[in-house]
C-alpha cells in the first residue's frame, strides 16, 4: 500500500536505483535527527513503541559525522 507512492516519487525525481521503503524510512530518520528533529518526535513518526528504538538512527548519524570528520581532517595536510 505504501510502496507504490514511494516508486511514484522516485521515478519523478528520475531515481532508478533500488529504494525499498526500509531503506527510504532509515533514511528519512536520519535526515529528521541531521536537521534538528529531536529523538522523541522521530521515535512517534515512525511508530516506534519505545524511544530507545530509534536510537540506531542515531549511532548511524554520529557514524557519519565522524567518517566525515576524519576524512576532512586528512584532506587537510
């Protein structure tokens, strides 16, 4: 039922990767967290029953922040 909006948006914005709506859902919460959508409120988009759920998205997130980190910092030199 949802993933047919989901293949209409992609094949709009002219994606032909593979997107299947697990992936599309991690990665609308992790954008939400990147731009200042607290825990909590992300937790109750997705449904989840307990906000520690949601907490994956968050180690994803700092994952990505410190790879991003490292390789500024050695571009650097």
């Amino acid at each position: 039922m949802l993933y047919g909006p989901l293949k209409r948006w992609l094949r709009e914005a002219g994606i032909t990767k593979r997107i299947t709506f697990h992936c599309f859902r991690h990665t609308y919460a992790v954008l939400q967290l990147a731009n200042g959508t607290d825990i909590y409120t992300v937790s109750k988009m997705l449904t989840h029953k307990h906000v520690t759920t949601a907490e994956i998205y968050l180690e994803l997130l700092e994952d990505t922040k410190n790879s991003n980190a490292w390789t500024y910092t050695n571009t650097q030199k």
